[in-house]
C-alpha cells in the first residue's frame, strides 16, 4: 500500500474514532466530577428525644399576716395564727422541725389627713413572717397546698403560693436525653440518603438546643426554654442539629 493511501485509512480511522472518544472523556470527567461533588457534599438533620419525668421535689411558701392599731396584739394574733398554720401542716405530715420560718416583719401604716398627706398619727401595724416547707413527699405537698383556705375560713390571713414541683436529677437526665437524640438525628441522615448510593459519614458538625420541661401533653415551646415547676408530671424534651459528611 502507499504511503498516500496509507495516510488516508489512519485518518479515516481517526474520524471514526474520535466521537467515541469524545463521549468517553466526557463521561469520565461528569463521572469524576459527580464524585468530587458529592464526597463534598453534607447533610443536617435534627435529633430529638424526650422523657416523662414525675418531680421528685416539692416546695410551697405562704405569708402569714396581721394587722391591728396595737402592736403587741398585732404580734398575739400573728403568734395565734402561725399554731395554727403549724399544727395544720402537722396533720398534713409535716413536723415542726421541716417547717421553716422566716423572721417577722413590721410595716407602719399613718394615718393621713384630708389633703391625704401623711401624719405622725400611727393608723395601724401590719405584721407578716414567711412559712415554707420543702419535701419530697410531693404528693402531701400539694394536697397541704390545695386544702390552706380551711385556715383562711377559720380567721387566718394567709396569702398562699402555688406549689413548685422540681426534679433534682434533671443534669444526668440531660446527658442522657442529648445522647438518644444524637443517635436520633443519625437514623434521620441514614433514612433520607436510603435511596442513594451514598452512606453518611462522619459527623462534622452538632449544637444543642434548649431543653423544653412542659407540662404533660403541652405542646408549648420557647426559643430560651422553657422549665415548668407548676406540674407534678411533666415531659423533658430535647433537640441537637447535626452535620453528616455523604460519603
């Protein structure tokens, strides 16, 4: 064969080739491209876990309160008042000894004349002395609270607080509620990439959210956080954001 017709099948052959060529490269470059990107590619999800939680710590306060023109009958009347309160809470099953009294103390009340500018004339004293008792009898604590106005319709004045219901091991809760929302927020990334052929990967990236403590059954939630002390029973929840690597 001469060179002539030599160089005309190599370059014949070149043109048949060369689009096939083409095609290869092109894919092989889409193909490199598209593992680059995904490799670079991250998922966020959130975790989210939560526990009922009875309290186990129960506080309640109340002021006791007396008024009279006299100040030692001020003073007998807020000594009969606080037996009462004492013996009232002893048959709710708290002792003297549990119960914690603050010491009293005294406002001045004058009298004031027709402009209503106040006089030296001394009108009244008005005595008062905190009572508060803490227990983990949770359940007497809020039965003493609910059934105090029998004390109020025998004369007693009394200004009467809402019971605080508390949970003392609320810090070992939170680890533990962090880790199972941690591994919620895992099988959420795994579950949204099932239908890929890509796995998740290592986690580069985790913040916490606020613990919300509501009330059984609420639904209300706060941006800061919410810490319920109304409630006996209550619900813990918590959120963490987390970054997966797709692999």
């Amino acid at each position: 064969m001469s060179s002539s017709r030599l160089n005309l099948f190599w370059l014949i052959i070149f043109g048949l080739t060369l689009p096939v060529s083409v095609v290869i490269s092109t894919q092989l470059a889409r193909r490199s491209f598209e593992r680059v990107r995904i490799r670079g590619q991250t998922i966020t999800v959130k975790g989210y876990a939560e526990r009922d939680i009875t309290s186990d710590l129960a506080t309640w306060s109340a002021t006791l309160v007396s008024r009279d023109a006299d100040l030692m009958s001020a003073y007998q009347r807020l000594e009969r008042d606080r037996t009462h309160l004492i013996e009232y809470l002893a048959g709710k099953g708290f002792e003297a000894a549990r119960i914690t009294l603050n010491p009293v103390g005294i406002e001045t009340l004058r009298r004031r004349d027709e402009r209503g500018n106040q006089t030296n004339a001394i009108e009244s004293y008005v005595l008062v002395q905190g009572v508060s008792i803490e227990s983990t009898q949770v359940e007497s604590v809020g039965a003493a609270a609910r059934d105090v106005s029998s004390l109020i319709g025998a004369g007693v004045e009394l200004l009467a607080e809402s019971p605080r219901y508390l949970y003392t091991k609320l810090e070992d809760l939170k680890l533990e509620l962090l880790a199972e929302a941690t591994e919620n927020g895992r099988q959420r990334a795994e579950r949204l990439v099932t239908a890929s052929p890509n796995r998740v990967g290592s986690l580069r990236n985790a913040s916490q959210g606020v613990f919300q403590i509501t009330p059984a059954y609420s639904t209300e939630v706060s941006s800061s956080g919410m810490n319920d002390t109304s409630s006996l029973r209550k619900v813990t929840k918590a959120v963490v954001t987390l970054e997966y690597a797709i692999e």
